[in-house]
C-alpha cells in the first residue's frame, strides 16, 4: 500500500462513526450489510449515514453493491490488510521476537475462522 492511500483510509478512519460503521462492516463480512440497517445499528440518520459510507467507499475501505431496492456494503478485507501490512511493515525492526506479541494477538481470529470454516 502507498503511504497516501494509508493516509486517506487512516483519515477515513479517525472519526468514530466511521470506525464503527467499518468494525460493524468488517463482523459481517463476507455477506455485507444493508445501508439502512448498518445505520439503525448504530442509530445514525440515513442521510448522515450515506455521507460516511461515502467517505469509507472513497477510502477503498468499503464497496458497495447493488441488490434490488437495497444498497448493501461490504468491508474491503484486502484493503484493511493492506493498511495492517503497511502500519506492521518494519514491526520491531524485523526481529520476530518482538513482534510475537502482536501477532499472537491475531491468533483468536485464525483459531475461530478454523473452527466455523
């Protein structure tokens, strides 16, 4: 990832409901979620909502999609890797000691995606 789309997605980011909205996103992967109903969920005017899911889709944080009456939106999960790989990239200098920590943090999600996949 180049620094200014880490830039404009960590931007996208530093504004709570957009954090949220991306955090909601990313729990309903890969089926997405309606915008009326990701704006419910966190009890946000639809209009209000449309603006931030805007800025999260001009990030590349989110896509959206389409399907009859409803615009349903999916996390970008390739781009929030991406953004994790950049910020990680020079983790602890390389020494795969110190990093262990974080990535053992990161273990639940792979222990979890290997029991329910």
């Amino acid at each position: 990832m180049e620094q200014e789309n880490a830039i404009l997605a960590l931007a996208a980011l530093a504004q709570s409901t957009r954090l949220e909205t991306f955090r909601l996103l990313v729990r309903h992967e890969p089926h997405g979620l309606p915008a009326g109903d990701i704006a419910r969920s966190l009890a946000v005017p639809h209009n209000t909502m449309s603006t931030h899911l805007n800025i999260l889709a001009r990030a590349g944080l989110v896509s959206s999609e389409r399907r009859s009456r409803l615009i349903v939106y999916r996390a970008d999960v390739s781009r929030l890797r991406g953004l994790t790989l950049f910020l990680l990239k020079d983790c602890c200098g390389g020494d795969a000691d110190l990093c262990a920590p974080l990535i053992e943090e990161l273990n639940p999600c792979r222990s979890k995606e290997k029991v329910t996949g």
